[in-house]
C-alpha cells in the first residue's frame, strides 16, 4: 500500500491509504505504485486518480506538484476544481 497525502493552501484534501495513484505530470499522466523509485515533478492542470478500499476516486486539479519517497505520496496542490 501507498500513503498518500493532498493538500491545497485551504486544508487536507485526502490523507489515506491506496494501492495506486495517477498523477497529471507535465509530460503527460503517470501512476505510482507500491516500491516506485523516489521521485519530484511538477504537475498541470488534470485529474488525480487513486484506487482507496472504497473504489476509485478523481479530484481536479490546476496545478501542484508531488513527491514519491518510501511508498509515501505527497501532492501540493494550488487549488481543487470541484
């Protein structure tokens, strides 16, 4: 499993555990999962789509950027686009 952590300058969008998560990258889409090597992109305006206990789950971004190390995913977002 994969810790993942998003949050805007307003709060905590999501904090939790998932299996896999797609990130809308700057060269296009990729998904991280369990054992990805460490990694920090910039991101764009996109989806980001995560698969919790519950199902599959998109929030809408404009922009951010996220941090892959030791199965923990951390996205900064600038704002959420409901």
């Amino acid at each position: 499993m994969l810790e993942l952590e998003i949050i805007s300058p307003e709060k905590i969008v999501f904090s939790g555990e998932v299996s896999m998560v797609t990130l809308p990258g700057m060269t296009g889409q990729f998904t991280v999962l369990p054992k990805h090597a460490a990694l920090i992109s910039a991101l764009k305006a996109g989806d980001i789509i995560f698969t919790t206990g519950d199902g599959e789950k998109t929030i809408g971004i404009d922009s951010g950027f996220a941090e892959v190390r030791n199965n923990k995913i951390s996205v900064c977002v600038e704002n959420v686009i409901a």
